[in-house]
C-alpha cells in the first residue's frame, strides 16, 4: 500500500509537507499541492479512514435514518430525490452516507446505538415516525441531527412550505371558480396537521364551506384507498367539483374511480395533487399539483448539517429553514 513516505520520497518533499498538501493547508504553495496530490493518484494513494478518523475525531460519515411504517423507503418519489440531493451535495462537501437501522447483523439495537456503533459524524432524520422514543433519543442525543419536515423547539430541521403549497392549491381553485373543494389528506403527522390547518384556515378566509364529507383521510401514496374514498365523494347527493389528493401517486386511483363512474378530467370533476413528480407531469392531461423543491431541501439539509458537524455557527433563523415549493397548473383543474 502506497504511504505518505513514498509519496514525500517521489516528490523530494518532507512527509509533513505531503500531508499537509493533502490536506490542503495554505501555507504550501500551489505548485507543490498540485505536484503532491498528482504524484499520489498516479501511485494509487488512499488515506487511512481508522487513522484519519483518529487525528481529526470525525469519520467523514453522514447516517441518514430513513424508516417509515409504510416501507415506501427509497420508493418515496418526494423522500428519494430529496436524498439524492443531499447525497450529491455531502459528496461535494467530503463525506460519505451510510444508511442506519435498529440492526447489525443478528444484534438488535437502538437507532442511537447504531450510530455510535458506525461512528457516524451527524445524522440526518427523514420519513420517520418523529414520536417513536427511539427516534426522540436520537435527536435528543448529542450526535448532530437534521430532520426533514419536522420541526420541534429545539431540532434543526428543514421543511417544505406546506402551508403554503396547500394555501396555494385552494386558492388556485377558487380562482378557477371552484367552491365545493374536497380534501382527501394523508395519516397522522406534522407535516398532515399543516396541511389540514392549512386547508381549513384558507377555506374559511375564502368564505368556502367546508362539508364533513368533504374532508377524508388516507395514507400517503396509497392509489387504492384513496379509489375508494373518491368514488364515495362521487356518488354524494352534493359531490365535490374539485378534489385535492395527499400526493401525486394516489392521483392513479382518483382517476381510476372517476373513470370507473363514467366522468372526465376535468371537464366533469377536477383534482389536485401534491408533489410534482415527473410521472403524473407526463399523463394527459398532466396534473395539477404543487412541486416540492426537493433538490433545495436535500441541498439545504447537507449544508446545515456539516455546519453542525464542524461546529459552526447557526443563526436562529437557519435553525429551522422552510423551502417554497412552486404551483404547476397543469390541466386537471377546469375553469366554472
């Protein structure tokens, strides 16, 4: 294996001038940085991850905590692409991810236990249930932690706007002339009870009544349930002109019961989705819904948490950062 020395002998340059050209120090010059780090790929350099971790008390190892009781996982259209973005941008920032579970191998422990077990240098929180106690410890702990929609009085975290993005679907509506407006809205969570309120707080500034048949739950991504939920709506005495869906892939079951009672989209009853993912942008006619800016969210949450990590500063205001998502029209919403 390759070692500092043999570097510092094939340069004619100290082992401390290596390392610190490796670690890129200011007070080596450019030259020799650029001579140092070239002459170690072409001999196939690798740093010691155990001695590094041991000189600098940090392992470069982000854990993401990704463990929802519907085991959509990495099948989450919304969660998956905010991870990519976080994993691209915890790349660019040096370090590495690796996924935390209650389990290694046939030894059963704690999430908190798994990360001290991987040595992990902070964790990031998504698609969790923020009350389980194990996940409480977690955040609680003195491990750096991010969570992903998810705010508490003393967590960082970063959100999409849902009050707005909801705020933003029934306003849209409306406008469109619309004001019989349904909500078919996901299972308990934070991230629910915005939405809801949400909801609630716009219809009532808008005058609007809200109808207790109007107003049903089902679980996020769940095209079956929530089948079943519009196709009841569609035989009320008063139906709904206008139904806004807990996310886009449940989208497939609304349009599978309207088209099961004979009506058209959006002619005969309009819908609304939640998301923005590319499958529901490329149907006919394509959905409207509410993009969440999931490449800034996944961005935003790498930042902050490597911030945490080297012990930098955060303001009060970054503590908590809420992302706006963006309104596509599409063609699902007809005009009264």
């Amino acid at each position: 294996m390759v070692s500092i020395k043999n570097i510092a002998e094939e340069c004619g340059v100290s082992i401390a001038t290596v390392s610190k050209a490796l670690n890129n120090h200011s007070d080596v010059s450019k030259a020799t940085k650029q001579l140092v780090c070239d002459t170690a790929k072409r001999m196939g350099y690798m740093p010691n991850a155990q001695a590094r971790s041991l000189k600098t008390n940090r392992t470069y190892n982000i854990g993401v905590l990704l463990d929802d009781k519907a085991e959509s996982g990495l099948t989450h259209s919304y969660f998956s692409s905010v991870l990519e973005s976080f994993r691209t941008e915890a790349k660019e920032l040096g370090y590495d991810i690796t996924f935390i579970c209650g389990q290694i191998g046939n030894n059963v422990m704690s999430y908190y236990e798994h990360c001290m077990y991987r040595r992990v240098d902070g964790v990031l929180v998504a698609c969790v249930d923020f009350y389980d106690k194990e996940v409480i410890e977690l955040i609680d702990s003195d491990i750096p932690t991010v969570s992903i929609d998810y705010i508490s009085d003393n967590n960082y975290s970063v959100s999409s706007d849902n009050i707005s993005g909801i705020r933003q679907i029934v306003e849209y509506a409306y406008k469109c002339g619309h004001k019989k407006i349904a909500f078919i809205y996901g299972e308990s969570s934070q991230v629910t009870t915005t939405r809801l309120n949400s909801y609630l707080d716009t219809m009532k500034r808008l005058g609007l009544q809200v109808e207790p048949d109007y107003l049903k739950q089902a679980r996020y991504l769940d095209a079956v349930g929530v089948e079943m939920i519009t196709a009841e709506m569609l035989k009320l005495y008063d139906p709904p002109t206008c139904i806004i869906l807990p996310d886009d892939f449940s989208s497939v079951g609304a349009m599978n019961a309207i088209d099961e009672a004979g009506l058209k989209i959006p002619g005969d009853i309009s819908i609304v989705g939640y998301d923005g993912i590319k499958m529901t942008q490329m149907m006919k006619p394509c959905l409207t819904t509410i993009r969440q800016n999931t490449s800034e969210i996944g961005r935003r949450a790498a930042q902050l948490l490597v911030k945490l990590i080297r012990k930098e500063e955060v303001s009060a205001e970054n503590r908590q950062l809420i992302i706006s998502g963006m309104l596509l029209e599409g063609g699902t919403v007809c005009k009264l």
